[in-house]
C-alpha cells in the first residue's frame, strides 16, 4: 500500500507541489513544527525534552531494531526532493515527533 502511494505523491509533481512538499518535510525535521509551536517557557522545555528522547528511542534504538527499507530504496523510479535519508524508515521520524510533541502538550496540559 505504501508503495501505491507513493506513485500517487510521485504523480503530484510540478513546481509548486515541489517546493510545497520540501517545505512541509523540513518542517517535520527534527520537530521544528512543535517548536515553533512553543507558547510558554515551561511548555517548550517540556516539548524539547520529548523531543529529545523521540530521538534516542526513534533513531537510536528502534530504527535499528526493525531495519526496514525506505520505499524509495524499494522503487528506485522514484525522483526525491530532498537528499535521501540514510537511516532506516520505521518508525517515521516525522510521525514520532509529531506523537511525542502531542503527548508532552497534553501531559504538560
């Protein structure tokens, strides 16, 4: 199913959807879009921490225990925006950040 849509992403080429989708990716790097988000100082110490420990647990430990191929390794016909990631893609860097800025906003909450 992944790879289905990745062709319908792939399909959506042109220069807007380009720059569009390079954007929405940087913004997922990392968490940057929860950072941005930082409405107190508490909160945001918060949200860094679990961050921080999204991190280890995501890219430090769990990518290497399940070692799966990114789709784009898979159907190398596909053209990527960005440089190509050289880690593994379970779990998804964007969406463990995105769970682990959520449960610290609603823990912190």
């Amino acid at each position: 199913m992944e790879l289905k849509i990745l062709d319908w992403i792939q399909a959506l080429h042109n220069p807007v959807t380009d720059v569009l989708f390079v954007w929405i990716t940087r913004l997922g790097n990392v968490g940057m879009i929860w950072i941005l988000r930082r409405k107190t100082r508490k909160t945001g110490d918060i949200l860094a921490a679990a961050l921080v420990v999204d991190v280890l647990l995501c890219n430090g430990l769990l990518k290497h225990l399940f070692h799966r191929v990114r789709p784009c390794d898979v159907n190398t016909a596909v053209s990527l925006l960005v440089s190509r990631p050289t880690d593994y893609s379970f779990p998804s860097g964007h969406t463990a950040a995105s769970f682990a800025a959520v449960a610290a906003l609603y823990l912190a909450g």
